[in-house]
C-alpha cells in the first residue's frame, strides 16, 4: 500500500514538472524589428538565426508605448498563445564606441 502510494505521488509530481516547464513563455533575445503594422496589431522580427516571423501583440498598447520601428534590435517574450508579451529595447546591434578622432595613440 505505501509503495502505490509513493509510486502515485511520483507520477502526479512528475506530471506537473512536465507541465510546469512547458508552460513557460519563449524569449527571442537580439531579433530585429522588420515591421510594425499597429492595424492587423502584429509584429514582423527577424531572430538571431535568421528565422522571420510575424505575431500578434498581447496587448495593443505594446505598439504605442514602445515606439517600435523597422530595425530596432529588441528582446520579445512570447507566450503560451504566441502573442507577444513583452518587448525590450536593445543597444544597436553591432555598434561599437566610437573614438575621439582628435586623441592621438
């Protein structure tokens, strides 16, 4: 009796830490703004690995508040229901600090 028991509990725990890590949202970190089209509420981004895609914001407001353009280098969460929820501006990509022409080495 304690066996089954203890064998039930390990399938429930196991079940819900199955569920528990797929019920989390994506982050695409460093993908490139393509588009913005506030009427269809949608963003076009292109990650890291060149994959382009288009998804609905979470929330319409996202679009205004962030005053998102074309080529902006941002950080998306996407959640359960690909909708993006979150989206954070990131430095340019590839810039470097530019040098005082006027200091010589």
């Amino acid at each position: 009796m304690t066996r089954q028991i203890f064998v039930a509990l390990a399938v429930v725990w196991l079940a819900w830490t199955a569920s528990y890590s797929l019920a989390r949202a994506t982050t695409f970190v460093g993908a490139t703004i393509e588009m913005v089209d506030p009427s269809r509420q949608t963003l076009t981004f292109k990650t890291r690995d060149g994959q382009s895609r288009t998804l609905p914001v979470a929330d319409p407001r996202l679009l205004g508040e962030k005053q998102l353009a074309k080529g902006d280098y941002v950080s998306l969460e996407v959640d359960l229901n690909e909708r993006i929820s979150h989206v954070v501006k990131l430095e340019t990509y590839g810039t470097a600090p530019q040098e005082d022409p006027g200091v010589n080495k």
